[in-house]
C-alpha cells in the first residue's frame, strides 16, 4: 500500500471552503463529545469572516492529495503571546500523527516568532484533547464557565535566553528548541 504524503502550509484563500467543512466537522464532534449545547462561531463562520483571519493570523492546513484534512489558526500578540484557537482534525484522519503535525507547525513559527508563551482554550471534560495537548508541552491555567461549560485556559511557555553581544550591550533572544 502507497502511503500518502502529509503536506502542513500556510492556508490561502483558495482553501476556505475546505476549511469550513473541517471546522464544521471538527466542532460538531467537540460540542458533542464536551456536552456543549451550542457552539455558534465555530459552525457559522462565513466565507468574509475567514478570509479575514487569513490576514490577521497564521492560518495552517494539513494537506493530503489536494484535501484539507485539518487546520489550526494561531494569533500572533504585541506583547510576544500567541493565542492558538480552531485547531480541528476531520474525524476520518484523527488520530494519524495530523494534529501532532500541525502543532509542530505552530511550535516552529512561535520560535522564529519570539513568542513566550501560547495560549488556547478547550473543554476541560475532553479528556483526549486535555491529554494531547499535555503531552505537547501546555498545563492548564486557569479554568472559567464564562460560556456555560468548564473551559480551560492551557498555556505552553517557549523558553527564551538573552544573548549579549561582545561589542554592544544589545541584546537578542532567540528560542532553544
């Protein structure tokens, strides 16, 4: 049997369609498995809204034979944080290294980034994405039921050092990976 390449890139406007369908997909199935009523953004965000967050955010899709088979959407903040939100598999390529693909895309671009530290939040009862992204450096915060159910806010901290130059007394930093 062939085995498929997995190509993780930057998302283009070309694949928005795409991406709503797996965002659709991916957050039907979080509302469920997390008891969750309603989950209104995630399931009517228009063709408008997402090219926006094309231009204000990196926009990372997992790409098997042409098909967006996964997403994740990462704000880069002024002061060096980063807030990760609509990460979302579909569910026929779930658990196939995809999420563990795309995450190593985020790690990479919040170390050529500076960021410090990555934020996101999830269903604190999804115990599958609470032990995935534990095992992906992130702890839990705080917790918060601001939107009816138990959300927790989950942080990864990259480790910066400042390197100080023999001429200067300028400083850089730089991530160690």
């Amino acid at each position: 049997m062939e085995k498929v390449a997995l190509v993780v890139r930057m998302a283009v406007e070309e694949d928005i369609p795409q991406i709503q369908q797996v965002s659709k997909e991916a957050f039907s199935m979080y509302a469920e498995g997390a008891g969750i009523a309603a989950i209104v953004g995630e399931l009517e965000e228009s063709f408008a809204d997402l090219k926006a967050e094309l231009q204000g955010k990196l926009v990372f899709v997992a790409e098997m034979e042409g098909m967006i088979v996964g997403c994740v959407r990462v704000e880069v903040k002024e002061d060096g944080t980063a807030y990760l939100s609509r990460f979302g598999v579909k569910s026929d390529f779930q658990n196939k290294g995809i999420g563990q693909q795309l995450m190593n895309a985020v790690d990479k671009a919040m170390e050529e980034s500076r960021v410090s530290t990555l934020y996101l939040h999830t269903a604190s009862r999804m115990l599958s994405l609470v032990r995935f992204y534990y095992g992906r450096g992130f702890y839990i915060e705080s917790t918060t039921k601001s939107r009816g159910y138990i959300r927790a806010l989950l942080c990864k901290e990259y480790r910066t050092e400042k390197i100080y130059g023999f001429l200067n007394a300028e400083c850089e930093s730089f991530a160690i990976v």
